[in-house]
C-alpha cells in the first residue's frame, strides 16, 4: 500500500538519497557535490517526504522556506519504473499540502525544462524569463499559489 511518510529518520532520510542518486547521479549525470548539500545531513535540517511502497521506496522531494510566504520545493524525484503512475503528483501534492499547513501562501520551484509541462498540469506557472542552467541541466523557475 503506498504511503506519503514526512522523513523523521535516518533510514527513511537514506531512502531519498538513493533515489537521488539514482535519478539525479547515476542517470542524469549531475556531480554528487553539487546534489547532496547541508539540507541533507539529517532529518532536521528541511523537511524531506517520501513515497513508499510496503518497503520499496518509490519517489521523494523536499522543502525549505524562501522567503516569508514563500516555500521553495526542490530535489523531486521518482525511481524510473514509477513515472508515469502519479508517484511526481504525489509528492508534490503532500509538499504542497505541508507548505499549506505551515502558513505559506506559495511554492516555488526550479524545473528542469522536460518537467516543465508536468508542473503546468499541476497548477505551477513560469515566472523565469529565461531558461538557466543548474547542475548543467536546462530548469526554469514555476511558481504556485497554495
């Protein structure tokens, strides 16, 4: 039975980074420095969410505050055999929903440009003027009133 889990553990904060890797190291190619940073130390350091599966980690992103109103939504990412089944959705929706629940009236976030329609359908406009690189890969910056 699959299950949105708020990370509080180190085990379950293991399970994102391997999706992580998996997705963002080992298939896009993007250097391990520049995807594992201090938010990443522990449970604590930003809130983390996790989509589970009984015991097969399947999808994850997090969150950090940007600014007073706004939450910032980054490194989501789902395990190649589940795109396409709504594991993405899911955990934008639950970091959504915890943004909300939080206070904040926004979620802003940097796609990459071939998820750019994914976040449309999802609510999310495009507010860069301009496509950027980071990490070497083409995003654009989306944002979304909660």
């Amino acid at each position: 039975m699959k299950q949105t889990l708020i990370v509080t553990t180190r085990e379950q904060l293991q399970h994102c980074l391997d999706i992580r890797f998996e997705v963002f190291i080992r298939e896009q190619l993007v250097d391990e420095s520049l995807e594992i940073d201090e938010f990443d130390q522990s449970p604590d350091a930003c809130v983390h969410v996790l989509l589970m599966d009984d015991e097969q980690a399947l999808a994850t992103g997090r969150m950090r505050p940007y600014d007073e109103v706004t939450m910032k939504l980054q490194r989501i990412a789902v395990r190649k055999e589940q795109r396409g089944t709504g594991a993405g959705k899911t955990i934008v929706l639950a970091l959504e929903e915890l943004a909300r629940e939080q206070g904040f009236d926004y979620a802003l976030l940097d796609a990459q440009c071939q998820a750019e329609a994914f976040y449309h359908k999802l609510g999310y406009v495009t507010v860069s003027s301009e496509v950027f690189l980071d990490a070497g890969i083409p995003h654009v910056r989306m944002k979304k009133k909660l």
